[in-house]
C-alpha cells in the first residue's frame, strides 16, 4: 500500500504524463531513491551534465548551492514543450525528501553518498569546500533566529527538496506539490531548536489549501491527510485541533476503540482484583489487518491468520519482581459493568479478549499513538496522566508489529513514561537506549558527522546485538508512514535519552551525549541545572569568543574563561546561546546581543527581556519587550498573557483587552486570560467589537506604531460590562473550583443594568459550595442577595412555588443554601424573615426575627464599654417588639396548628425580651437615648 500522496500524484497526472513519468513514480514507491538522484533529469538538474537549458548557471554565481538549484529549476522549467518535466522533476525532489529522513530519522543507512550525487565534483572532491557548502545550507535553514542543528546529515537532500517544492511551475504543474511542500516544511520546523511562527505560518496556509483537494480525492487520502495535520497540530501545541482530527479520522476509519476498566492483577502478590485501565480497540472489517494483508496479495492461509510476524525492533522485558510483565485480566469486557452515566461498550469490543487482541491497521495504530500523545500535551504531567496515556502505547505493542517504524514509535511512547516510575524506570531507559542504538546503527554511514569535518565513529557501537538484515524492515515499510508518525530525528532521540540521564543523576552521561552532539546549549544547560553556572558560563563563552588575549582556541588551559574577541561569523546557534548567557547572568545586554545577533528576528530574546523587567517592576520596559517579541512571533501565547498584564499595571486597559483577548483566541482553556480580559474590560471606555464568547477579533493591524494598538473605541455603556461577565463565565467555567472567578462573576452580573439575576444565583451558590464548609456565612454576599430580594418582592406580587423562573430559584436557594448556614448573621435572619413573611409565612417571619435579635445580643461588649454595639441592640430589640406586634396575632399558616396564632403570649414575650436587655445594661447605659427609647417601648407593652 503505496504513501497516499504517492497514489494522488498517479491519479492526477494526464495519461500522457503519466506513461512518460511512471518509471520515476515506480521508483519512488519501490524506495529507488539513488537511481532517481542519479537519474539524466537529476544530473542535468545539478550541473553535471551538459545541458543547454542550464550551461548558462555556474554554482559559483551564488550565495549558496540551493539558490543554484533552484535557477537551475527555473531554466529547465521555462520549455513547456516537455509536459511532463514538472512531474520528473517532482519525483527527484520527494526523493530526496525521503532519503533525507530514510538517513537521519529511520534508516536503513543510505546506500550512496549524497555529496557525490548532488555536488560538482570540485565541490565533493574537497572537504573544506563540502563543509563550506552545507554550512550555507544550515544557514539558509534558520529562520526567525532559531538554527537548525549544526550536524544535521545531509542536509544538501532536504534543501534540494525545497527547492523543488517551492518553485512556482511544479506547484502549479503538479497537484501534490503542495502537500509536499507542507511537509517539507514541517521537516524543517522540526529540525529548529524551537518553532518558528515564520515556518508555522507557512504550514499553516498550505494545510489550508489542501484540506478541500484532499476530501475531493477520497476517503482513505483524508484519512492519511488528518492523522498528518493532527501530528502537526501536536507539535505545535494545538491540541485541541489535533483532537479533532483525530476524532475525524476515526470515524472516516470506522475504527472502535475505548479506554476502560477491567479487573484484574498487576503485580505478583496481588491478592484482589481491582480495576486496571485497558484500551479495547477493533480495527474495521473493511479497513483491518485482512484488507491489509489482501491489498499485499497475502495467501488464504496467511489471511487466517490474525496476527503477522513481521520483524519488529528489540522489545525488553520488565523482570520485576514485583511487577507482572502485562496485566492479568479475570473480566471480560463482556462481563464488565458500565458506570452511571457512561457511553456502553460498542458490540465488536464487549467480544473482545483483553489480553490477547488482534492486530490493528497500521493507520488505526498511528491514531492511538497520536491519541496519547495528544494527552501528554493536554494534561499536565503527573502520574494521572501517564497511567491514561500507557494503556495506548501498549495495545499498539500487544497487537503485534504491523510496521516497523509503528513499532518503534510505540516502543518510544511507552519508555517516556515508563521512566517516570520507580518499577519501570529502568526497563525505560534501557528501551530508550536499544532504541537509540537501532536508530544510530541503521542511519550510521561514512558521511562526516562533526564539525571538523572527521567521521565520529562511537555512536555506531550497541549493548544489544544489530538485528540481522532478514530480520529487519524495508526501506518503504520504515517509511510508509513516517508523515504520520513525525518520529524523531536521531540526535533528537539521543538528547532525550541525556535528558533521561540527568533526571535520574547520569550526569556525566548526559554530558558526553551532549559533547559528542556537539549541543553546547544542552550541555550548559545541564550544568546549570545542577548549580554549576561557572562551568555553563565557559561552554557557552567558548562558542561565541576566541581564547583570552587572543591565544589559540585549541591549546588553551583548564582556566581559560574566554574572555577574547567575538567570533565572526558568530555560529549559527548565537542568539539562543547569548541567551543562555543572559539566564546565567540575569543579563540585558546578552539579550539584546541575542536580538541584535540574529537581525532582531529571535522573539525568545525580548521575551526574556520583557520577563526581567516585569520582575523588577519596569513595566513600561516589560510591555515594550514583549511588544518587540510579538512583532516577530504573534502566536506566542505566553508573551500576550505577559503583555497584558504588564499593561494592566500601567493603567492602558485597552491595550490590555486587546492582549488578552489574543491570549484567548490562542487558547481557549486559558482561565486567567480570560478572568484578566475581564477585569480589563471593567477598567475601559466602551468598547465596540464582536461578543468575546471565542470569537472576538482584536488583533493588530498592520503599520499601527501603538505595538498593535488602535484607540478608537466606542459603544453602548453596558456593553463592556457584558463583554466582562460573559469573559468571567468562561473563566469559571475553566476554573470551575475558583471561588475568587465565581466572586466576580457575582460582582458583575449584579452590576449590570439590569442585574443577570440567574448568574447572580449561580455564583452564589458555587462560592458556597467551596467556601461554605469553612467560611460558613462570611462566603455570603448579604448586599447583593438583599438587592435580589428586594427586586422579588417589588415585581411579584405573591410565592407561586409551581411557577419555574427566577422567584423559583431564589426561594430554593434561600431554603436550602442560605438558612443552614447562617450562625450569627442578624442581617441574613432578616433577609430571611422578610421573604417568609413575602411568601405569607408570618410564622416563620417572627421565628427569623427571633434569631435575628438572638444573633445581636449573644455578641460580647455591648453590656460594658461599647456604645455601638448597645445602640445595635437597642434597634434589634425594638425591631423584635414590632414583629411580634405585628406577626403574633396573625393565623399560622403553615405547619401544626395552622389557623391559629402565630404567638398568643406574644406581649409577655416582647416585655421579657425588653427586660432581659435592660437588666444586663443598667449598670452602664442607664438614662442613655438607647434606654429611655426601651422604657417607651417597655411602657406601649403594659
């Protein structure tokens, strides 16, 4: 089964065209990728053959041999005589594509030296002048400041890639140059140390072009198409889109598959079963392993079979003694009770045995695997989160090897989190280690792999003996689906397994990976993460100046600080490396030689800028910074977040809206950008401009000299303040759990004209349900419920119970929220008394009334010394004689006794009340305006 883009190319290509390219295409299905490169198209294409529609070009006219290249491309491409030269020369470039990646991320080793393919002879012929050649290259890679890796392995094949899909004739004479583009493109994203906004943007506008053609082309395209946009997505954290299109592609599969519990044992003296977490999958029919096998030309007696033996690479066993090797399942799916409220199993998966599954489709393998690292981006990592993601990684690995790189890349998968467990820790990392020495051993060739130029060959060496060539994967079976796996590349691969290395103490490890990678970076940043910022500083120093006092940089002592004059050219790497500098030291010169290094286009230099003086309280400074930094990169949601606040401080609340209203279209989920959105918008002038419910458009236009900023702002009064609520109601939606968000969603809904009384009645309540078990009647916002009652009262005229609205809810809240939590709050027992006495509960009105006055006078001080507090008295005191005044004679009129009096004895209840206070107070405020008023009341009782 042929790359789907391979399939596309064949589909549309004229008749004629395809006959005259068929025997390129056939090549590049059949991983022929040096007879292509070596092809007469191929050889006229780099020099090597007299032509005369390109002897006019000589690689010397220009600065760098892929602009060479792609005037070559322009010459040939100029005769439209040859239809068919588009799709040749298509077929070359995506060759070179594939071996690039067949050479550095999956291999086997490439059978050619692509030096002496792609380069003049005087050019492959001299050492200096090949290193020369390819560090231009590397430097035509960079983009927006971020270098590619300085060893990258012939990188002449993925330039030439580029500028094959780049050139304006094949992208319009050839349908899937776009998609080949794109992932070019992606491929070069992926070898920066950071992501380019610049290439981000790029990808982006192709993905966009090609979604409509591919869905035009068919199902099993798109299918491919989605899982290759989902891995893009995930790389560039946009896990939300991945999700998507993963949930697509599974449905255009119609592929099954559900995380669940069964019971069962995990370890060896388990006594119990408990439930363990399991993923049941099922590929199609139509779409599994037998139409797998069926489109190979598989025998009948090789369809029986539901698992193949295809070779895979070395798995290694747990051999705890405590951890069984896989769970040990005594449910079936079948058996298993589904919870409350949950999604039953699907048919096909209830038949299912967890502990012996059949082989999944290579496509639904890849969905699983990107499904699982779409949670470990997601989530946060903790071991909730890995104990979610490993059950993915192992049923790819359980089902048995559909595809080597599949494989490998579950393998992958299950060793990053594996090395978070102490009972697997180590199995992780010996995994990880097999699985650098496979990659080592397959991409390993005669090529030169240093700086100097020499051929390092320690890497190629193993602890796990080379699997034999019978035993190993095809070049096109490696590569088959190496879009949707977007597998790392090997010094990728070996820097995580030094990353693995520090975190379990391998210092010393991690440090010769780094040294033999060459990644100085890493390795100053290894040291400094061990507290060792003296020896950072001198790796870092070493690559951006020569020697103290201009000494040799190769004899120098154990002493040297490199002290001497600027290397120039500075490497390719400088403004991330003056930025290393600038973390050691706390440095705003060495970032602003990181800015200035790389032609002001490396955005991470003025964000560490804009962070030191947002620390220090400069945020005139800070907001200026991050200004700069999202002039380059306007997707860095971290630096709008940063602006905004620092523009919050600086009182320009406009800005500050338009800041977090970015940080909100980068990330919905982003709870503080919208609860800061919020409190901007409460700060500003009215503001005209879409709802900010996911879909407001506040962004910059271009030639503003405000950093992005318009001030022309304008609208209705309230609208702000609506704007605000709906920003606060997304935040507590987020942050479901923050009673400070549901505080100011109560605080704004009530001062809106008219107040949102429902979401009054809301947040209320959540504030409640978190603080109430330990604030109690302090989490009640008396103010704004008495402000609620009040316009209860006033609108309506009598208590409906039957009635559902607003009235409803607030008498429920009041019943079942309010009353039980309200100890000594005389205010709150009065709110109380005066809705029952609304609802015709004269009865409960008194009894209210009651606790109310029993809440003031149970307060200590007001007997002795404190005349508020006795004046507080005084007016409850009063206040409860008139309620029983007014409410005792009333009829009952609800619960025992009802049609009698609410209080008989009421009179004998006020004077004991009046007694009781006026006894306790005599002594200090007798003959005070507060007693004499008691006396009068005393005597109207009489």
């Amino acid at each position: 089964m042929a790359d789907a883009l391979i399939t596309w190319l064949r589909q549309s290509l004229p008749t004629e065209v395809a006959d005259l390219t068929e025997p390129y295409i056939a090549r590049l299905e059949r991983g022929e990728y040096q007879e292509l490169l070596q092809s007469n198209d191929a050889n006229a294409l780099f020099g090597r053959e007299e032509d005369p529609e390109t002897k006019h070009g000589k690689l010397e006219d220009f600065p760098a041999w892929s602009d060479f290249i792609f005037h070559q491309l322009s010459l040939q491409l100029a005769d439209r005589s040859s239809p068919g030269k588009q799709a040749i020369l298509f077929c070359i470039g995506y060759a070179a594509l594939l071996a690039f990646l067949q050479s550095n991320v999956t291999g086997p080793p490439l059978p050619f030296s692509s030096v002496k393919i792609l380069f003049p002879d005087d050019v492959s012929g001299s050492s200096e002048r090949t290193k020369a050649t390819r560090n231009a290259l590397l430097a035509s890679l960079s983009v927006d400041g971020i270098a590619a890796y300085k060893l990258t392995p012939n990188v002449e094949l993925l330039c030439l890639a580029d500028a094959v899909m780049t050139n304006p004739a094949v992208l319009k004479g050839v349908e899937v140059a776009r998609w080949a583009k794109m992932r070019v493109a992606f491929v070069q994203q992926r070898l920066l140390s950071e992501v380019s906004s610049t290439l981000q943007n790029v990808i982006y506008d192709d993905l966009a072009l090609l979604e409509d053609e591919v869905a035009r082309i068919g199902e099993a395209t798109e299918v491919e198409f989605l899982l290759e946009r989902a891995t893009i997505h995930i790389h560039h954290g946009l896990d939300k889109f991945a999700r998507a299109d993963l949930e697509s592609a599974k449905e255009k599969r119609r592929f099954e598959y559900a995380l669940t519990g069964l019971l069962g044992k995990r370890t060896k003296f388990q006594q119990n079963d408990i439930s363990q977490l399991v993923v049941l999958a099922k590929s199609a029919e139509d779409g599994g392993i037998a139409s797998e096998k069926r489109a190979n030309g598989a025998t009948e007696s090789e369809m029986a079979t539901t698992k193949t033996t295809a070779p895979g690479p070395a798995k290694l066993d747990l051999n705890d003694d405590t951890l069984l090797e896989s769970i040990s399942f005594s449910e079936t799916p079948a058996d298993s009770t589904t919870a409350e409220g949950a999604a039953p199993l699907p048919t096909s998966l209830q038949a299912l045995d967890a502990a012996n599954q059949p082989q999944l489709n290579a496509l639904d393998s890849t969905l699983l695997l990107s499904f699982a690292s779409s949670i470990t981006n997601t989530s946060p990592s903790d071991g909730l989160t890995r104990e979610e993601t490993l059950p993915y990684a192992t049923r790819v690995l359980d089902g048995g090897s559909s595809n080597w790189q599949i494989y490998t890349q579950a393998l992958l998968v299950r060793s990053r989190i594996e090395g978070h467990r102490s009972r697997t820790v180590e199995r992780g990392l010996l995994q990880l280690q097999a699985l650098v020495d496979q990659v080592i051993a397959d991409t390993a060739s005669t090529e030169p792999t240093s700086s100097d130029g020499s051929i390092d060959t320690s890497a190629t060496t193993s602890f796990l003996p080379r699997p034999k060539e019978s035993e190993s994967a095809t070049v096109t079976e490696r590569l088959r689906y190496i879009f949707q796996l977007a597998s790392p590349t090997r010094w990728d691969l070996e820097a995580e397994l030094a990353s693995r290395w520090v975190s379990m103490g391998g210092l010393r490890s991690a440090l010769e990976i780094y040294e033999r990678l060459e990644m100085w970076a890493e390795a100053a940043l290894c040291w400094a993460a061990t507290e060792r910022e003296d020896k950072a500083r001198i790796i870092v120093r070493r690559q951006l100046y020569h020697a103290t006092n201009s000494a040799s940089d190769t004899e120098v002592s154990d002493e040297e600080t490199w002290e001497g004059p600027e290397r120039s050219p500075p490497p390719l790497d400088a403004p991330r490396l003056y930025c290393i500098m600038g973390d050691i030291d706390s440095s705003v010169p060495m970032y602003e030689k990181a800015w200035t290094v790389s032609n002001q286009r490396y955005a991470r230099a003025q964000r560490s800028i804009g962070r030191l003086y947002f620390s220090a309280k400069d945020y005139v400074k800070a907001a200026k910074a991050y200004s700069e930094s999202l002039r380059v990169n306007q997707l860095n949601h971290a630096s709008w977040f940063a602006l905004g606040c620092a523009l919050l401080e600086l009182d320009e609340f406009e800005r500050a809206v338009r800041a977090f209203s970015r940080c909100v279209q980068l990330d919905d989920t982003d709870a503080e950008a919208w609860s800061n959105l919020a409190a901007a918008l409460l700060k500003v002038e009215p503001v005209a401009g879409d709802d900010l419910d996911g879909t407001a458009t506040t962004g910059a236009k271009e030639g503003e000299d405000d950093e992005f900023f318009a001030s022309d702002l304008k609208g209705d009064p309230q609208r702000n303040r609506q704007d605000a609520l709906k920003a606060l109601k997304r935040a507590a939606t987020l942050k479901h759990d923050s009673y400070r968000i549901w505080e100011n969603v109560l605080i704004v809904a009530a001062s809106l004209s008219p107040p949102e009384y429902v979401s009054i009645l809301s947040a209320q309540k959540r504030i409640i349900d978190i603080r109430g078990p330990t604030d109690g009647e302090r989490c009640i916002d008396k103010e704004i419920l008495e402000l609620l009652a009040q316009h209860i009262i006033s609108t309506t005229d009598h208590y409906d119970p039957s009635r559902p609205g607003v009235v409803r809810m607030f008498v429920k809240f009041m019943d079942e929220n309010v009353v039980p939590l309200i100890t000594g709050s005389a205010d709150l027992w009065q709110l109380v008394g005066k809705l029952a006495l609304w609802r015709r509960k004269p009865s409960s009105a008194l009894e209210a009334e009651e606790k109310a006055w029993r809440a003031v006078t149970s307060q200590p001080g007001w007997e002795t010394g404190n005349e508020s507090k006795w004046n507080d008295v005084v007016e409850a005191t009063v206040r409860l004689c008139d309620s029983y005044e007014s409410l005792g004679p009333q009829e009952r009129t609800e619960g025992m006794g009802a049609g009698e009096a609410v209080a008989k004895d009421w009179k004998f209840k006020a004077r004991s009340a009046v007694r009781g206070v006026m006894g306790k107070a005599k002594s200090t405020w007798e003959d005070t305006e507060g007693w004499n008023r008691l006396q009068g009341v005393a005597q109207g009782l009489k």
